[in-house]
C-alpha cells in the first residue's frame, strides 16, 4: 500500500484498520468499516421453509462454506459450472454442513449463475442461524417484509 510520508512518519497506515480509498471522504471509508464488521449471513424465514443468498465459487479447491460475503453465505465448490455439477454439489455440501436432508435443500434461483438462491426445508431461521454460527458463520435472521 502507498501512502504519503507524514502517514507513514504518524503510523497511520499501519494502525489504521480501513484505509480511505483515494477520492473517498472519512465518512464512507467509516461507513465501509461498519459493514465490514457486521457482515453476517442473512436467513430468511418464508412460508415453504427458510431462504439463503449465496455467493458460489465453482471449481475451487474444495468444497466449503467460506463465510459471510455482504448478506450472503460464500462457498466453494469443486465441481465445475457445467451441467448442474456446481449446483448438486451446492445442495449436497448445504445438506452435508447443516445437518439436514438432501431433498431439503434446493437451489430455487440463480442456478446459472454465482448468486443463489436456496430454499431450505424442514428447519426453522433460528434453527439455522444457531447450525451457521456452530460452523463459526456470523448470521442474523431477517425479516421477509
């Protein structure tokens, strides 16, 4: 990282835990902080279950959950994009991780792309924010109004 030499003679940049971005006022390098520090994965309770953003990475090294990426749930899979390999491996490494049955877990939007929708039956938001934070995932529930 480059800074100017008087940050560099106070020790900010070091010390500092968000730096500003070059154009950026204090307020919004604050504002990035406080998202940076509340980043939990956002369940949401519905009618058919419990809804779940997520963030894939396909053919990645192995498969794991990640952790919170801006409301969602980041994980990587080993299987490539092609197919529905990913997804399969998406919903086996869901059903796996928490505990649950593999027909409850369903990709229900975004089965194209990165961001994904999952539906996840046969548990309860509470339910699911307590298995996320015993996997050491920070999760909150939201609600769906």
């Amino acid at each position: 990282m480059r800074c100017s030499p008087s940050l560099r003679a106070r020790g900010a940049a070091s010390s500092s835990p968000v730096t500003r971005r070059r154009g950026e006022s204090s307020s919004s390098s604050a504002r990035r902080a406080d998202a940076a520090s509340s980043d939990a994965v956002l369940v949401v309770a519905v009618a058919a279950g419990v809804q779940l953003q997520l963030k894939v990475k396909p053919g990645g090294r192995a498969d794991r959950l990640i952790g919170p990426h801006g409301g969602a749930l980041k994980l990587e899979v080993r299987a490539a994009p092609e197919r529905g390999r990913a997804n399969d491996a998406v919903e086996r490494l869901l059903a796996e991780r928490l505990d649950l049955g593999r027909a409850e877990v369903t990709v229900v939007a975004g089965s194209t792309g990165r961001d994904k929708l999952v539906l996840l039956g046969g548990i309860s938001a509470v339910e699911l924010v307590r298995r996320l934070e015993a996997e050491g995932i920070a999760a909150a529930v939201r609600d769906a109004g």
